[in-house]
C-alpha cells in the first residue's frame, strides 16, 4: 500500500551532499546555541578581580608617582638651591653685608672661630675669618647662603628660630610666607619621608600589574594596563599644575628676588609633572598597540569551503 502524497506540505530539499571539492546542496541551519554561560562570565569572580587590580594600580601608581617625585623634589642638588634663595629673600642678605662690610672685616673671631653678621638672622652661622678679612661681599653672601641653606635642610625652618625665641613674623600671601613654606617643605625630613614609600609602594603597583596581566582577557589586558597608567598620570599631572599654580600665587610680590625665587621652587614643582608626563606616555605606547591589535584579531574571518547548489555537470 502506497502513502498517498501530501499536496499541503512543501517538499523537503535534498539532503546535502559534503565532498572534498565542496558542499552540494544547503545545509540545515545550526540550532540556537545557549549562551547564557558565555554572558555570565563577563560578571564573573574573575572579571571582578581584574577590575579591582586595575583601579588598586591606578590609585597606588599615583601614590608611587607622587612618592617618588617628592624623593627626586627634595634631594640635597634640588632644594639646597632653593634653600639659599629662601634665606637671601627672608635676611635681606645684600643690603645687610654692604651695610656692615667695614664692621665685619674688622670684627674679632668670636668662641667658635667664625665673624658673625649683626643682624643675620640664620642663628650659628658665621663667616670663617678668610671671607671676612677678604672684603669680597660675593664671597661673604655665598659662604652664608652655603651654611644656611644646609642648616634649614636638616633642621627645617626651626634654624631660622633667633636665640630670643621670637619667631619671624611672615603673613600668607606674601613671599616670604611662601618662602618659609617651601623652605619647609624642601627638607631632609620630607626626603627621608618619600624615600621610604617610594620601594614599597612600587612593590605593591608591581603585584597590582601582574594580576591585571594574569587574569585579563586577551590583549585587553594590556589595554587596561596602559589605561590605568595613563589615569594615574592625570591624577599627578593635574596635582603638579595645583602645586605649581597655588605657589605662584601664595609667594610672589613681584620683586626680582622673588621671581628668581619662583623660578627654581617650579624646578621642584614640576618634578611630578615630568614624572607623569613619562609614565603616562609609557601608558599610551602600552594601550595603542594592545587596541590595535585586540582590534585586528577580535574581527570574525569566516572561511569555508564553497557551497554549490548543484553538482557540476558530468
């Protein structure tokens, strides 16, 4: 007995035919795949720890960056220069010598074999006698500045105490208020301070890097990497450019002295800004690469064999 045919149902196509050369016929469309398991990863445990080690680097490379440019900011060939300075701004040195030159050419050698200055307001600091039987005013003020300038770097602005104990008077906005602040900030204490977060904190930043490499995905590990990198440049770019800006307007009042002052404290300033500006381009020449290429190989290249409707004709 025959099954009569189906006139209701369209006919099926021939089963495809698979061969070396290619396919014959259209094959069946592949079934719906669930890819829930694939969605849940992008929340997953990993994906989470990753994302925490990314910011942690961010925020301890910033730590580091500044730790680090405090260290550089603050070493004896940076801020004895500035210390100087700040001394001939709060003293009035100049004047001060060429008012008392006669005076100190003549003056005996006090107990601790040194000519002191009347009116030198670095207590302890003396002349040696050579500089000041010399005469030479030039010699005098650089032997001064010298011994004071080191003085104020270990001690901090305590050095500048006179024996009365009556502090030196400064008010905020004004150049010697800034100077002293600066003066204070530029010393051996600060150094030491910076130098012992600088290992540290690069340490954990290191470990922090490592766990953004280990557990990321592909080349957007390293994008990310180089992303943090540059955020943490920012933040310090942009503290550097608030540091530099707020002494400007704190500790200037327009006198040559004061200028020349404000140009060495912004060699101190700008320490992080060049610090940030390198490690932020190191960021970049880390992300473009790493984009470019997660790019090139997350495109989908599909190649198959060709699909022939029909067998060539024999």
């Amino acid at each position: 007995m025959t099954t009569p045919p189906d006139h209701g149902r369209a006919p099926e196509p021939p089963a495809p035919v698979i061969t070396d050369s290619g396919s014959y016929g259209r094959l069946p469309p592949a079934p719906a795949q669930d890819v829930s398991r694939f969605e849940s990863r992008t929340v997953g445990a990993r994906s989470g720890v990753t994302l925490l080690a990314g910011v942690g680097f961010a925020v301890i490379a910033a730590l580091w960056l500044s730790a680090l440019s405090a260290s550089q900011a603050t070493t004896p060939t940076v801020a004895l220069p500035i210390q100087e300075r700040g001394v001939a701004i709060l003293t009035s040195i100049d004047d001060l010598l060429e008012l008392h030159a006669e005076e100190i050419a003549s003056a005996a050698p006090t107990e601790s074999g040194g000519v002191a200055v009347p009116g030198f307001l670095v207590p302890g600091v003396e002349l040696t006698v050579g500089e000041a039987q010399s005469g030479d005013l030039d010699l005098m003020r650089a032997g001064l500045l010298a011994r004071s300038g080191v003085a104020i770097y270990a001690e901090g602005v305590v050095a500048l105490q006179p024996p009365d104990g009556l502090p030196i008077e400064t008010t905020t906005f004004s150049t010697p208020g800034g100077t002293r602040r600066v003066m204070n900030l530029l010393g051996q204490t600060n150094h030491d301070r910076a130098e012992r977060f600088v290992q540290p904190l690069a340490v954990v930043a290191i470990i922090l890097a490592a766990v953004v490499l280990l557990l990321g995905n592909g080349f957007s590990r390293f994008t990310a990497l180089g992303l943090a990198m540059i955020g943490a440049a920012v933040v310090v770019f942009l503290g550097a450019l608030v540091l530099k800006f707020g002494i400007a307007f704190i500790g200037s009042d327009g006198t040559a002295v004061a200028d020349e002052f404000s140009r060495l404290v912004d060699t101190a300033a700008w320490t992080p800004a060049r610090n940030a500006i390198v490690f932020g381009a190191a960021g970049v020449a880390l992300l473009v690469p790493a984009s470019l290429l997660n790019w090139f190989f997350d495109r989908s290249v599909v190649r198959s064999a060709p699909v022939i409707d029909s067998p060539p004709a024999s």
